[in-house]
C-alpha cells in the first residue's frame, strides 16, 4: 500500500466512501445528506494535507482510504493538530486505518505540532480502540451528543495525544 498526498485528481475516487460513510451518520458529525461540492471543499479545503492511500500499482492501483490534517485551532494554539480519516467500507479490516493514521501521527511530528486532538469521535465507534492503541486519552465526553441511526443518543469523546 502506497501513501501520499493527494492531488485535486483524486477526489472522484475519496468521494464514493466519504458520501457512504457520511451518508450512514454514525461516525461523522456532519450533515448525511453533504452534496458533493461541499464535501469537496471540506476535505480538499487547502488549509489541509490531505493523503491517499492507493491499494495496487501503476494503472491499476485503487484509492481506498483517504485523511486531512490541519491545525485545530489558530493563533498560539496552532501548533495542536486535529485529523480526520475514512477507509473505504469495502477495504476496512485490512490494516489500512493503523497504517494511514501512523502515516499522519509522523507528518504530524514533521510539520512541527506538539499535539493532536479529536473533537468529536463518536463514542460507539470501533475507532475508539484504534486511536487508544495508538495513544490517544479520552479528555472527556459531551453527553448525549449524537443521534446514532442505531444506537440512539451517545457522548462525542474530545480525545488527545502528544506528539
Ligand atoms: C475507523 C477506520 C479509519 C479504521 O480503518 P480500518 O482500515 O478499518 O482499520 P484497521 O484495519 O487498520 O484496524 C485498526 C484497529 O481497529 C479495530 N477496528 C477497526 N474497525 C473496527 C470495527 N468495525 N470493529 C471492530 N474493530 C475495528 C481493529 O481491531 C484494528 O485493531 P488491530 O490493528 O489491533 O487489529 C475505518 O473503519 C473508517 O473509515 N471508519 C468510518 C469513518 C470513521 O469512523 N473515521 C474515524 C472517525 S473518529
């Protein structure tokens, strides 16, 4: 598995599993119904790196997972990075997530942050225990936060780690 930063040419390719995984609202605390434009200009916002990772070589090699990193706040607190990541449902399970978030853990590092914290991970994700793997506290909870199709109303954990 490749990973790099993407192109404006990848987009087509991160927009079929961001709009299933958007659209399914259980992990994202975005508007399921985002139309394509505005999730482009979300995730391709130009104040983010944005990566791929690409399954294959050459011609054949398929984008199946794709994540931004960007400072979370401004001013003296820029230095504190936030990141968002999404593997293509069909492609999760594979170690793509691990590898795509150690991947941005250590561009985080190079580009000189200090920290990096999630606002807003649904507390019934499977990711939870990823991100704990890799480090990553729960700060804290805001309860009742989210309306999960499935399992009604759950906290959005603010979770941290050093760099
Ligand atoms: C979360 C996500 C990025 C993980 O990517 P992935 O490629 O499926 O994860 P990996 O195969 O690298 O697995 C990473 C670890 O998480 C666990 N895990 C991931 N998804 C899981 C699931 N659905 N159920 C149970 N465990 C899961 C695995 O056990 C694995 O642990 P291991 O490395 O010790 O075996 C991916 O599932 C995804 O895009 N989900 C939808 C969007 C999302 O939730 N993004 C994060 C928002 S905070």
């Amino acid at each position: 598995m490749l990973i790099r930063e993407a192109t404006a040419a990848d987009w087509p390719h991160i927009w079929p599993f961001w709009h299933r995984i958007v659209a399914a609202g259980e992990t994202y605390a975005w508007d399921p119904d985002t139309p394509e434009a505005d999730a482009r200009s979300l995730w391709m916002n130009p104040a983010k790196r944005v990566y791929v990772a690409e399954d294959g070589t050459g011609t054949g090699s398929t984008v199946v997972a794709s994540a931004y990193l960007t400072p979370n706040y401004g001013g003296g607190a820029a230095r504190i990075a936030n990141a968002g990541f999404m593997v293509d449902p069909d492609r999760a399970g594979r170690g793509t997530g691990r590898a795509l978030a150690e991947y941005v853990l250590d561009a985080a590092r190079a580009d000189g942050y200090r920290a990096m914290v999630f606002n807003a991970v649904v507390e019934t994700n499977p990711a939870v225990r990823l991100w704990t793997s890799l480090g990553f506290t729960v700060l804290g909870t805001v309860p009742d936060a989210f309306d999960h199709p499935r399992h009604g109303r759950v906290g959005l954990h603010i979770m941290h780690r050093a760099l």
